[in-house]
C-alpha cells in the first residue's frame, strides 16, 4: 500500500500556492484568486496556511489557471522545477 502524507501535500500546495499568487505581474490579493476560481478569500487563506487541501474542482481549476498540473502543485520545489509561469 502507497502512504500519503496529507500534512506534507497540504504544506507543499500551500508554499507553491503563495508563490504563484505573489510571483504575478502585478501581485494578485487572496480576494482576486479567489473570484478567479469561484471560492472565499477565507478558502485561499486556509489553502496557504496549509489548514485544508481543497476539493478536487478547485485544484484543478487552480492548475489550469497557472499552467501547472495538479501533481506539480502538489510537489516539493515548484519554482525550482520550472520557474514562474504566469497569466500575464
């Protein structure tokens, strides 16, 4: 049986979330994603603080939005990876 640690998914979608928010020409607030992908502000801060993974819609659109798949948001050293792609 494969063993998924649910703390780390949470604690690495959290670091690449911010990142790719905070990394847009001009920086994007929680508010503006938040409108982008149909959810509260309060979602994306519970998102970024690593409280809660969100709900499989919502992480896709997440990754469709910033041109990543689901698995590179959920893994350890994204911009390292690929750099910042970004919706300008």
């Amino acid at each position: 049986m494969v063993q998924i640690n649910e703390e780390k998914l949470r604690n690495n979608l959290a670091c690449n979330m911010r990142y790719l928010r905070l990394m847009q020409k001009p920086r994007m607030s929680q508010a503006t994603l938040a409108k982008k992908l149909g959810v509260t502000r309060k979602s994306i801060h519970r998102y970024e603080t690593a409280v809660c993974l969100p709900p499989i819609h919502i992480l896709m659109a997440m990754a469709e939005y910033f041109g990543y798949t689901v698995d590179e948001l959920l893994d350890t050293g994204l911009p390292a990876k690929k750099g910042l792609k970004n919706n300008e």
